[in-house]
C-alpha cells in the first residue's frame, strides 16, 4: 500500500522514495494524496507525488470502495454527495462519516483532489490549453477549475505549466500521450498475452507488445494505444474526437490494466499456498486484468461457456461485422465500434452464424442490459450482482464470476473457466477448482488471474 509521507514543519507530503529526510518525530503518514492534502499539506515539488493516484485500502468497507468507484466513473463531477449517497442507498451525512473514518476525507475532496491531479499531469506532459486541461480533467468551468487548483496547489494552471520540467512533455503523431504510472513490478507479457486471447476482432488487436482498441465517446469513435512505457509506467497514446471528460477514459484504460492495484495484501496472503506459491514467484507483478466496456466483456464471457477459445473469436468477429458500427481508415486490423446491447438485441444473431441456443440466451442477455444498465454496474456487491446474471436464462456461474472478475470483484472466481482447470491438472492438482478457491478469499479474482497467467502462452513478438 502506498502512502505518503508529510512534515509538519514544512507543510508538504511526499510520496515513497522521496530523498527527503526529515525527522520521524515531524512525520504524519496518510494513505491518499487527498488525505494529506484535505490536513493542509502540499505535494511536493522534488517527488511529485499527484502522478500516482494511490489505491484505497483494502480493509476499506465494500460501500466505501463502491462509492470510490462511482467518483473515479464521474459521479461527482456534475452530481452532488446527496446524489451519490441516494445512489448508494445511505444518506450523506452518513456517506461523508463512512469517508472522513476510512479514508480521511469527503466524497467531493476525493473527488476534488483527483481531478486536480490529472489536471497537473496535462500540464506536465502535453500541450493542451489551460481551457482543454480543464474540460479534459472534469471540471465543469474554467472558474471551478483554477479555484481548485489553487486550493490543492497553491498555484494557478499557468503558473503550474510554466514550472514544468522538460523531460515531461510527451509528444505523439496525431494523438495525445500519457504516462499511467504503476508501482513495480506489472507483468506486462502477462496482461498483454491475457488480453490477445480474448481480444474481439475488428475492435482490439495486440501486435508486437501494443495494446490497440477502437472505442466510441458519444457517438464519435477513437483509437488506443497502450505499451509499457518502462519500469514504472504505461504509455497511453489517445487518438480521441475531443478532449472533455479525458479523466475518465485514462481511468478506464488504467483499471483495464490494473495500474493503480495494490497487489500486496494479496501477495502476502497467498504466498504461502501449496498451489499458487509458485505461480506468485514464477510471475511477479500479474494484475487483474479489467475491462473498457462491460457489455463487451460479457459478451465474450457469455459465447465462452460453450465453445472453445478459437470458435469464440469467430462468433465475436461475425457479431462484430453483423451488428457493430464500421471505422473505416484504421490499421493493425481495427475495423469496428462494438455494437450497443440495444443494436444486438435487435440483430438476427442466427443469421449472424451463431447456433440457435447461443443466439437466444445472447439475445436474451442483450435485451435484459439495453433495459437495465445497472445490470453490469461493477458497484453492487459480487453475491447480487452475479445473482443478476444468472437470473437471466442461458448465463452460468462461472461466466458471471469471470464478467465480475473484468469489472473489479476482488472475490470473484470463475472456477468452469477451461484455463484455470488446465492449469491446475498440468500442476496435478486434482481437487475441485471452486472448492480450492475456497482457501484463497477474499483474493480470488488475483488467485485466478495467476491461474490464467500460467496457462495463457506468452506472445511472440
């Protein structure tokens, strides 16, 4: 877990590794950069601590994480800690007593503070205006935004970008570049090998170590383009119709990748194991892989119950050209926009190629979310979000354990998944997979994801 270091005598915090030294007695450590900065501290200039968001920590309530989860998806950013907390189903006050005893802080400074953050890494490493970097970050007016600013940096957005450092500035061919910074070690060959299996064609691709996806903002379609940047950051590469609401697309591609994941409380608990002991030290660094879109996720999940990996690429790639939108001009074999639940639950799925059982439990689960988006909102808790899912006829456990394990569910285990088994029988482990996994809660999404990581070939470049 990552924490922050703050001198009482100089009223700045640093983050872990910073070269200064103070004396322990001055020392007062907070978990979140929002934290220290809601007792009065500054970040400091030498370490820069606002470029690493810093994970909530895991003996956090499960309502605390699912309301940090609504922030970081934009819930604050128009809406009110009344509106979150109605969402939630608890009032405010309680709301903002639940954050000030967990977290040290108030829904709107959290989300105040993350959004003042992203805001200073434009600054740092594009050339955005100062107008950009403030619709781009959140804010919802350029009044809001240097209020906030000065607030949490005790500088304005100019003077800010005039303090910049040159090796920041990150300059791409037609896009915008960004560094998602992680703590070491992420096992990129791991999450990029995962993602490769069960990229849909047309709309993702992984080639020679990058990571590439169309995706759609209103309407309008883009283009990423993840890498490993070095040994303690991504680069991202967004090649996007407009800038406004930035935040929340790098949120996204960072929880795809689990930058901000802190993975030692589960290292810890489960490195003794007799089965993933191993696995945990052969491949330091393995994340939960995440997911850009819910739907899209669930879809291949809900095509994998019955058919094998390669049968399953070709079920998502003639839904892709039946039902989803073309993007014509694009490289590395990016053809499409996924289609919306709406647009599949509307498409001739059998003439689609699909088999006629698949095609109506699709169908089915297609209408069910076009009906109710809250139906893959990763804020329920796992045992009624995957009660929802299989409500629905046609969708097994496992398959809404793996769509919960793609969209943030610590404890979520798909144990019917075909690579897990493997895995498990190539280290001649005979017991059943889900009763195993019962050992290893509440960290079974991470012990499936080692699981996975071990049966999925590495790329060849």
């Amino acid at each position: 877990m990552t924490t922050f270091s703050a001198v009482i005598t100089t009223g700045i915090y640093c983050r872990p590794g910073c070269g200064a030294k103070p004396l322990a007695e001055n020392v007062r450590t907070f978990e979140l950069a929002a934290e220290a900065e809601a007792a009065g501290f500054r970040a400091c200039l030498r370490c820069r601590p606002y470029r690493i968001a810093g994970p909530v920590g895991a003996d956090a309530p499960e309502l605390v994480c699912r309301a940090v989860q609504l922030i970081i998806a934009g819930a604050l950013d128009t809406g009110t800690e009344a509106a979150l907390g109605a969402r939630l189903a608890v009032s405010p006050r309680h709301l903002r007593r639940l954050f000030h005893d967990h977290l040290g802080v108030t829904p709107d400074q959290l989300a105040r503070s993350r959004r003042a953050h992203f805001a200073r890494r434009l600054l740092d490493d594009s050339d955005l205006t100062v107008a950009d970097v403030a619709f781009a970050s959140g804010f919802g007016s350029l009044r809001q935004f240097n209020r906030d600013m000065k607030l949490v940096f005790r500088a304005s957005p100019v003077e800010l970008r005039s303090r910049r450092r040159r090796a920041d500035r990150l300059a791409a061919d037609g896009g915008l570049m960004m560094r998602l910074p992680f703590a070491p070690p992420l096992h990129w060959d791991a999450l990029s090998s995962y993602l490769a299996e069960r990229a849909v064609p047309g709309v993702e691709s992984v080639l020679d170590g990058v990571y590439r996806r169309t995706v759609s903002l209103d309407g309008e379609a883009g283009v990423l383009e993840v890498r490993l940047g070095g040994g303690d950051h991504l680069l991202l590469t967004a090649h996007m119709p407009f800038w406004e609401g930035l935040i929340h697309v790098v949120d996204r591609v960072g929880r795809m990748f689990g930058v901000d994941a802190d993975t030692a409380p589960a290292e810890a608990a489960l490195a003794g194991d007799r089965v993933l002991g191993p696995l945990l030290r052969a491949r330091p660094g393995v994340r939960v892989p995440g997911a850009w879109g819910a739907f899209e996720i669930a879809v291949e999940a809900v095509l994998s119950q019955h058919s094998v990996r390669a049968r399953v690429r070709r079920q998502l790639a003639a839904l892709v050209v039946a039902a989803g939108r073309p993007v014509p001009g694009l490289e590395h074999g990016l053809t499409h926009l996924f289609p919306s639940a709406d647009t599949l639950a509307r498409t001739d799925l059998v003439a689609a190629g699909l088999p006629a059982s698949t095609a109506a439990t699709l169908r089915g689960f297609a209408a069910a979310v076009a009906e109710d988006e809250t139906l893959l909102d990763a804020g329920s808790n796992l045992a009624d979000f995957t009660a929802a899912l299989t409500a629905i006829p046609g969708i097994g456990g496992s398959a809404a354990q793996q769509i919960a394990l793609r969209l943030g569910h610590a404890d979520a285990f798909p144990g019917a998944d075909r690579t897990i088994c493997t895995t498990l029988l190539a280290n001649d482990v005979l017991e059943d997979s889900v009763q195993l996994a019962d050992a290893w809660h509440p960290w079974r999404a991470f012990a499936a994801s080692h699981l996975i990581a071990a049966g999925v070939p590495a790329l060849v470049a």
